[in-house]
C-alpha cells in the first residue's frame, strides 16, 4: 500500500493548481494535478491511499458529475469541493449527498491543509477497517471465531486443525472470558462430528444434587421426584461432542463416574443396569490449573492425566496485546449488524486506550465494550477513556514492557500498510535498515506475514 499522503487536485486554472499544489506540497503531501476531472478518474480505487479536491465549475465534466462517478468508484472516497459564492447551496446539497466538505473561495492556505488532513485521517480509517474485514474473511478456513496474528494464537489454530476431526479428547486452559467454549465449538465444526450435537455444561452452575441426573439421565423412580425417563447430556450428545466447562467445579465424587465413562465410552442412567454405549468426543474446559488441584488433593489425578489427552492453552488479552485492534473491529461489525446501527471508526488514540489497558475479563469483557461503544455512540459525547474510566489501566506492566509493546504495534502497522516493504517501514518510521530488522527479530515480526 501507498503511503496515505495522496492528493488529487482538480482546478482547470493553471495558476490556481500550480499555487495550491505548492501548498500542499508544503505540508508533506503527494499531490498530482488535472486541468479535467475526467483524467482524475482512471486514479481511484477503492484501495487508492488519498482525497480528491474538485472544483465545481469545470469544462465537460463539471465537480457534481465527478462526485457522482467518484462513489461509484468507492462511495467512502473523501471529496472536496472548491465552491464559488454562488455555489454554496449547491456545494451543501453535494455534502448531503456524499461530499466530504467544501472550501469557499477565497480560502486560506492554512484552511485548505486542515481540511485535507482531517479527511486523509478518515480515509485510513476507512482503508484500516476493510483491512481488517479482509483479515477476519482470511480466518474462516478456521472458522471466524478464532481470531488474532500473535504467535500463540497461530500456534492455537494450528493445533486446533491438527486434532480437531482426530476424536481424541481435549483439555482447555484460560482464565474467564479468554473464548474456551468458543475454541471447543471450533473443534466441534471442523471434525466429522459437526453434524451431530455439540453440548455445552457448565459444571459450576449445576447443583451437586442435580449434577448426576443433568451428566447421565436417570430412569422414571430412580429418585424422589424423578416421575418420568430423563436423557442426560452424555447421551444428547452421543455422536457429537460434549464440552464439560468449568470442570474444576464437578464434584469429586463425580468425578469417578465421569472417570469411568471416558475410559468404557458408555454409562448406566440412574435406575437402570442397561449399559447404554456412547461415541462422543469430551472437551473439558477449566480457568485454573488443574495440575495444581489434583496436586493439592482437590480433583482427581487419574481424571486429569485422563482428560489431559491433548491440552489447548488460550493467552490472556493483556498477554496478545497487538490483537486487540482486530478483535475490537470485529466486535464493531458483529455488534453493528445486530442492532441495525453505523459502526462508528475508533481513532488511533481510543486504540491506545484499549491497547493500554489490563484486561481481566479478558476477549469478553471487550466484546461488551465494543457493544456499548455501537449502541451509546451516536446519543451521548463520550470516548473510550470514558468508558474505561473508573477502571484500572494496565499499571502493573513496567515502562519497557510498555515500550516495548507499542514499539512493536508501530513497527507491525507500519508493516501492513506498507504490505511488507522495508523500504517504506524505514522511510515511515525514519530507523535504518539495520536497526529496523534487529528490533523486527526482537518482537517475531517477519516482513512475508504481511505481503
């Protein structure tokens, strides 16, 4: 991608282009001039990195027939008109219908340059947000659940596709809100089994008195109460998988019957001798180290060796800082089409918020964020700090780690906007080619990720 500095200025005075493209030049812009808007067209693209300024009276195609063909090209092109006295009603009724704003003449230089700036800053952010809907669309090999460019989250997905259509049963670890369920549902829909049942149990919002019959059914008498058959979740989900959350929550005593169903692959409702024989894959999820528990005499050892088959570790939000920006976006588009309402574009300063911050609800937490920022958007004045405040920002990380942290944001955005030129990310960061491939090495960055 072209550095977002372009300029395309339509006037057919040619001391009026030669002044203003001076200007502009001035100010560190790229800017190429046509005497007729015509020649202007065959430029844009909905990728093209820049704003149009149109006057409105030209020869042939005047700046209204140029805005319409503009849109056609990309709706979300900034155009600017240069209005005359007499075009100012007109120039509004053209911001109704898709200009970005118009510069009554006589203009000062220092307008003019205020002007571009705001608009080539919504057309990154507009060129950010495709980006990123490109990148989302990328990961639905693996579904689009399963979401980030960090290393331990391509490690994730990478041994999620290794074991998800193998049967064998999987352990998830991460502290709450990290996306464990939605990991499960992944193996889930990439095995053979996704056209069976995928049953989800929380094992720590089921009573221990109603844990048995909720597991494995129960017959009609086989306790007070029971006035009919029951089918339990092991049996619902028989050809399917069975994701066991929280399982640190299950009852030790339980925990021997569920020891004994994952290694017989079958069960006895409650009241019956009938051994019923299962073909299921079982998932368990938990938020703390289980290892330490069994070790402390408070889960079984043989259920976890058992259980511990292939373990999947999902990273906190504070520890995958660089995917926040992704994820938010996507939080953005997913909470837009729900509730029928525009995707407001967070700036660089909201996504330094969001970065800066520790996370304990983690990926959760930041869906509901991203909600709230959909739905309260357009009613209130507010920002991301706002909404954040009251909360504790990531104080406990030290100043390198934060310097760090953003040291490598800036080098990897530098990287997907230039598409992985080197060249561009020295010119864009201003470091030499050396210290710019000795700090990529640092933080993991290879330039081939983002060609």
């Amino acid at each position: 991608m072209e550095p977002l500095n372009q300029v395309v200025f339509i006037d057919d005075e040619k001391h009026i282009r030669q002044a203003n493209k001076q200007t502009l030049e001035l100010a560190d812009l790229v800017v190429t001039c046509h005497d007729c808007a015509e020649e202007a067209l065959p430029v844009l693209s909905t990728e093209w990195p820049g704003v149009v300024i149109c006057d409105i009276r030209l020869p042939n195609m005047d700046g209204l027939e140029f805005l319409v063909k503009a849109q056609k090209i990309d709706p979300n092109l900034p155009v600017i008109l240069i209005t005359g006295h007499g075009d100012i009603s007109t120039a509004v009724q053209a911001m109704r219908d898709g200009a970005y704003d118009f510069i009554e003449k006589p203009y000062s230089s220092e307008r003019l340059v205020k002007t571009v700036q705001r608009a080539l800053e919504k057309r990154a952010l507009t060129l950010e947000n495709r980006s990123l809907r490109r990148e989302l669309e990328a990961h639905s090999a693996l579904g689009p659940r399963i979401l980030g460019k960090t290393p331990t989250m391509e490690h994730l997905r990478s041994m999620i596709a290794q074991v998800a259509d193998t049967g064998a049963d999987v352990l998830i670890m991460g502290e709450t809100g990290t996306g464990k369920e939605l990991v499960a549902r992944s193996l889930h829909e990439h095995s053979k089994r996704r056209t069976r049942n995928f049953v989800a149990v929380n094992c720590g919002a089921v009573s221990e008195t109603m844990i048995e019959s909720e597991l494995f059914g129960h017959e009609a008498g086989a306790f007070t109460d029971a006035k009919t058959r029951r089918i339990g979740k092991f049996e619902h989900a028989n050809g399917g998988t069975l994701l066991l959350d929280e399982i640190e929550s299950m009852p030790l005593r339980i925990q021997i019957h569920l020891l004994r169903v994952l290694q017989e692959r079958s069960l006895e409702r409650l009241g019956s001798n009938e051994l019923i024989p299962l073909d299921l894959r079982i998932v368990a999820a938990a938020k703390v180290d289980l290892r330490q528990l069994a070790e402390a005499g408070d889960f079984r050892k043989d259920l976890y060796y058992r259980l511990n088959v292939v373990c999947l570790e999902i990273p906190p939000l504070r520890e995958r800082r660089e995917d926040i920006p992704l994820l938010f976006h996507h939080f953005l588009l997913v909470a837009g089409h729900r509730y029928q309402q525009e995707v407001p574009l967070p700036g660089a300063a909201q996504l330094n918020s969001l970065m800066a911050y520790s996370w304990p609800g983690n990926v959760r937490e930041l869906r509901n964020l991203a909600e709230r920022y959909v739905l309260l958007g357009s009613q209130y004045e507010w920002s991301l700090e706002k909404l954040l405040s009251g909360i504790e920002l990531g104080q406990k990380r030290s100043l390198p780690q934060q310097v760090d942290c953003f040291e490598r944001s800036l080098i990897e955005q530098a990287l997907v906007a230039s598409n992985g030129s080197i060249k561009d990310v020295m010119e864009a960061l201003a470091v030499p080619r050396k210290t710019l491939y000795d700090k990529m090495r640092k933080h993991g960055l290879e330039k081939s990720d983002y060609k």
